[in-house]
C-alpha cells in the first residue's frame, strides 16, 4: 500500500526583500544576484514563526482536500528551523489544526520534505495510518549571516503542505546520503555547560557555493535517470519536474544534461529564493493551483542540500 496526494498548501511570509532594498544591507546589486541565483526577491519573517507558516500551508492542503483534522493519522515536519528544540513544530501545528495523531519533526536540510513523504510511505506501507500530513517549513531568516552576501542575497521563508491519502500514486523513490560538513554547515546552539570545552560557533550557514553547484547539478539528473530507469520510462516522459529552488542555474544546467526542455520544470525561485526543506512543496502547491497539473501526469520531485543528502521521486497525479 502506498499514497496520493490529494491536496496541497504553501504560505510566505507578509514581507517581500527586494534585491533593491538587500542591496543597501550588503554589497551586491539586482544584476549580480539574478545572474548568479535567479533570484529577484524574497519573503521574509517579522512576525511570523516557523509554526505559523507550517500551520497556514497545512490549513490550505487540509482545506483543498477536503479532509477534517480529525481525520488525520500522522503529522511530519521537515525543518532546521524550528522555533524551539521542544515541542517540534509537528506538534505545535498538531494542537493548532485541533487534530489528535503523532507528529513529529525530521532534519535532512533542503531535502527534507522528500525524506518527510518516504517516512510516511512507510507507515502507509505498514497500514498504520490512511492519511497523512507532510510540511516542510522554514524560517531560514533567522540563521544567515546578513553580512555574506553569498548566502544571505539566496534564502528566504515559507511552508509547503501535502495531504497524502492512502493509494498507488507514489511510483518509486530514492533516498542519498553523503555524510560530511566541509561544503554545507550550520552550527547548532553551543549550550550552557561549564564543562564544554568544544569552540563556539556562529550558528548562520556556511555553504562552500562551487562544490553545491555540481553535487547538486549530479543529484538532479541521477535521482530522474535512477527513477526513471525503474519505471521503464525516460525522463521525457514526464510531465512536470519539481526541483528544490536552490539555484536557477542549477537547474538550466540539469535541464540540458537531461535534454529536456526548462517548461517541464517548476521554478518560483525568482519571487521565493531558496526556502530549504518548504522549496518542493511550495513550487509543487504553485503547480498545482495554477491548473497546469492534471490527473495522471507522471510528476517527478527532486531535492539536494546539507547533509550532504539527496531524494527523488515520482508520482502519478
């Protein structure tokens, strides 16, 4: 047994960073960030908690599916942002929507919500649960360091929902892990004990730009061929491809290694940035509203980032 989605939700924050308005923070222009990154603005969080977010984009899926929260069996979060080590932002959205299962929260950085869906097709496959809540939020915001205008002028905030419903529309799936912190890392809290003699970091993201671009490049057209292949169809097959918005190059670059054309991918990166773990959901919830996806379509998503880790699947509509 394993699911389908069968309603969806994103929200962003009420504030939008111009490239304009970063450049008077940091030394970079409109023209250096859009050749570079794709990305020409971006929400930011005032007010809004990462919780906030995930509860809005899970409201808008439930709502869109026309499912109860009641009804609901799970409830995963993928994040590296949440607003406290306890409670997990599953369990702050779980007590919000009025809903009574387990939730929990999982950390595979830009490729959580990916490791999110294979975490709950497990609990399908095993009957334990008949639908589904799977989030991905972020409030990057709040660990960039806003002086580094490598990292700082890519990221931005936001949540992405799916409700999954028990069915045959999860085709196949990878999971890849690369173990290591030398190209992406983001130091954690240091902690108060008097006996730590371990060095202090600054905890904000420290990513090695060069090393990502081609893990990333290689991530994405490996995990479509890998399941591709599976499936006995080819990449042209498909009819939409959801890519994490890490960087528009990266997928313009993957799009000509696949030798597909770039309207076979969704991309929003140019008014959200890199929104980590919420990035495939968002764009797949874009997809979705905007009547582009129909019933049937063979729906490929793909993801990479920190760890360093990698997923991919795909999905019959």
């Amino acid at each position: 047994m394993g699911f389908q989605i069968i309603g969806t939700g994103s929200a962003l924050p009420a504030k939008v960073l111009t490239n304009a308005e970063l450049s008077r923070m940091v030394e970079t222009n409109d023209e250096w960030i859009r050749t570079r990154v794709g990305v020409g603005s971006r929400h930011i969080a005032v007010v809004e908690t990462t919780s906030d977010l995930a509860a809005e984009a899970a409201r808008k899926a439930l709502e869109m599916s026309s499912t109860s929260p009641e009804d609901l069996d799970l409830i995963i979060t993928a994040t590296i942002t949440p607003d406290a080590v306890c409670p997990t932002v599953a369990g702050t959205v779980q007590q919000r929507l009025g809903a009574s299962c387990p939730a929990f929260d999982i950390n595979s950085a830009c490729s959580g919500f990916l490791f999110a869906l294979e975490t709950a097709a497990g609990f399908f496959a095993a009957g334990k649960v008949k639908k589904a809540l799977v989030i991905g939020a972020e409030r990057i915001s709040k660990i960039l360091d806003w002086e580094d205008r490598s990292t700082c002028v890519i990221f931005g905030d936001g949540a992405g929902a799916a409700v999954l419903e028990a069915g045959d529309g999860y085709l196949a799936s990878e999971l890849v892990t690369a173990g290591g912190d030398d190209v992406i890392r983001i130091a954690g809290y240091h902690g108060t004990s008097p006996f730590s003699t371990v060095p202090a970091e600054k905890p904000v993201v420290f990513m090695e730009g060069q090393e990502t671009f081609k893990f990333a490049v290689n991530a994405l057209c490996e995990h479509i061929n890998s399941l591709c292949g599976r499936l006995g169809i080819t990449p042209a097959d498909l009819q939409h491809i959801v890519p994490h918005q890490a960087n528009i190059r990266i997928i313009q670059m993957a799009a000509r290694k696949l030798k597909l054309p770039m309207e076979m991918f969704v991309t929003d990166i140019e008014t959200t940035g890199n929104t980590a773990a919420a990035s495939v959901p968002i764009a797949l919830d874009d997809l979705n509203r905007s009547g582009r996806l129909k019933k049937g379509d063979l729906v490929a998503m793909t993801a990479f980032g920190g760890g360093l880790s990698s997923a991919g699947c795909i999905l019959r509509w």
